[in-house]
C-alpha cells in the first residue's frame, strides 16, 4: 500500500515508533540487568531475525542480494552498514547504559541522535533544513532534556549497584551517535532503490541479519562465545521473557515502523529522529502504571514544550513562508 501522497504519513509513522520503543525500553532495561549487556544484544537480534523470516516467508519475501549490490552501492549495501552501526553497535552501548542509569535517565540521551542524524544527513543524503525546522529540533531536545536530567533522579542513579554514571552516560552518547548515522544510512539506501523495493519489512530484515552477523562473528573470534550464551541458555533470573517482549516491540515492531518512517521522509531523516527523541515524554505515562511516579505541573510544562518543538519542526515550511510573506509586507 502506497503512503506516500498521504499527508504527514512518515511523521505519524515515526510518532508510532517511538510509542513502540518507549515500550520495549522497559522490558530491555530488565533484561539488561538479568542477562548482561552483551548477552541480551546477542539474542535480541537472534530472536528478531528469526521472527522478521517468518513474516518475510509468510506475508512478502527474502530480498535477493548480490555482489553488486555491495560493489556499486545499492540499497542492500547501505541497509547492511546501518545495521553494523546503528544495531549492532549503537544498541549495545544503549544497553549498556540503560543498566547503568535505567530508562527515565537513560532516554535522555537519544535527544543527541536528532544532532548526529542532522549532520550525518547534511553529508550523505542532502538533507537541508531551514532556521524554523532548527528551532523545532533545539526546542524539542531542551524541554526532553529538562524533563528527565534532574538531580534526583542522578541521585537514583548513583545508588543503584549497576555502574559508574560516567560510564554509563559516555555508553549512552556513543549509543545515540551510532543511531543517528545508522538512520541516515538507511535513509540512503531508500534513496537509492528502486520504488517498489525494498519495502521497510525487507529493509528491517537487512538491517537485521547484518548487525546479528557481524557481531556474532566478532564474539565468535574473540571466543567469547560460551560466555555469552550462558546467561540465555540458563534464563538467568526469567531474563528471557523480557527480552523477547523487548524484542517484538523494538527490534520487530518498533524498526519496520522507523524503517516506513524513513522511507516516507526520504532525505529529511532527521525529523524522524527528532520524533523518535519523544521517547522520555511516551515514558511518562508508562512510568505512571509501572510504578505509580507522580507527575507534576514541570514535567507537564516539559512535555508541552516538547510536543511544541516537534509541531515547529512538522510545520517548519508553512511557518517560514508566513514569516516571509509579512516581513515582505
């Protein structure tokens, strides 16, 4: 089915992505402190190649790749290095951090992938936006940002018996950075396929079997394999169960609909990103029903000015052409 005449189709595409990943962020952070960084990163990739096949072989099909695809870069080969970088890579740092300084902190730090997408952007795909789409994005990245750095809950953190806060901050922007890239990877590769193909299933698919390839055979050489397996194959602590609810909701779910986002707002990925850095503002309402966290008149101001970046940056071309008509008036 055909999306792209609907209006503002990728950007309802990427606000139902970050409803997905606020989601799967909850079960993942336990999985990370049951499992293991590592071992979750291993068989959360497993588990969503495996269920993305299925869906392939039942409902589409297998992309074909070849060897020139990779040679003369065509879309399998973009959608192979985003996965390296933004999944294998960018969610193992996430992992990691989010042990440490757990989701509320932790999601505070995807605001830094609208930047690394913006410049990723600007070099790979060409994507230009103007002054008022900037607003959008700072507006958007502040108020997130004031709504989930306090003291407090920096305070919640250093007590919590999984890591340094550096550490865990430092794992967090390397995790938002490769993101970013990743998405303007991706990005590319719809860019440069043909109109029928791929579509964001097969695009997630790719994705998908190159990041599990790569760092399998990255954990295999290095002969860690036994090391990480163990905490899967023992289902330390139930850990499992959670990272295959973080797995249909992120990887499976939460990917095809980025994947739909991107190819609708071809080389403009950075307001999909900027979208998905809602994902603190998703967590309030989740943080409420899991554990009962009040919320007050600021983290509603917050969530206001938020959602007031993201509607600057959507309308940022109306926006600049009226305050160009009545500056010339």
């Amino acid at each position: 089915m055909d999306l792209s005449g609907i209006p503002f189709a990728g950007e309802a595409a990427a606000v139902l992505t970050t409803i997905s990943w606020t989601i799967c962020i909850f079960p993942f952070t336990a999985a990370s402190r049951k499992l293991g960084a590592g071992p979750l990163n291993h068989f959360r990739l497993l588990l969503a190649c495996t269920i993305l096949t299925i869906l392939l072989l039942v409902f589409s099909e297998v992309p074909s790749v070849s060897v020139s695809d990779f040679t003369g870069g065509g879309a399998p080969f973009w959608f192979f290095i985003s996965g390296v970088i933004g999944l294998a890579l960018g969610d193992y740092f996430g992992f990691s951090g989010f042990a440490i300084l757990g989701p509320r902190v932790g999601s505070v730090f995807t605001t830094l992938a609208p930047i690394a997408t913006l410049f990723a952007g600007w070099f790979l795909v060409g994507e230009r936006i103007n002054p008022v789409g900037l607003l959008g994005i700072t507006v958007t990245i502040l108020s997130v940002t004031a709504l989930s750095f306090s003291k407090a809950e920096i305070l919640k953190v250093k007590e919590s018996g999984h890591g340094k806060f550096r550490h865990g901050v430092f794992y967090l922007i390397l995790s938002s950075s490769c993101q970013g890239i990743g998405l303007v990877l991706a990005n590319k590769g719809f860019s440069v396929a043909s109109p029928d193909s791929p579509d964001p299933v097969q695009a997630t698919w790719m994705r998908m079997v190159a990041g599990t390839v790569v760092i399998f055979f990255l954990t295999i050489v290095s002969g860690k394999l036994p090391e990480i397996a163990r905490p899967v194959l023992q289902n330390r602590q139930n850990g499992n169960w959670y990272a295959l609810a973080g797995t249909l909701f992120g990887p499976v779910a939460g990917v095809m609909l980025s994947m739909l986002a991107v190819s609708l707002l071809k080389n403009q990925p950075s307001i999909a990103q900027t979208i998905f850095s809602l994902l603190p503002v998703m967590a309030l309402p989740v943080n409420y029903m899991l554990y009962r966290e009040k919320v007050g008149w600021k983290q509603v101001a917050v969530v206001a000015g938020a959602c007031g970046g993201v509607i600057i940056l959507v309308w940022r071309d109306a926006a600049a052409s009226l305050f160009l008509l009545n500056f010339a008036q």
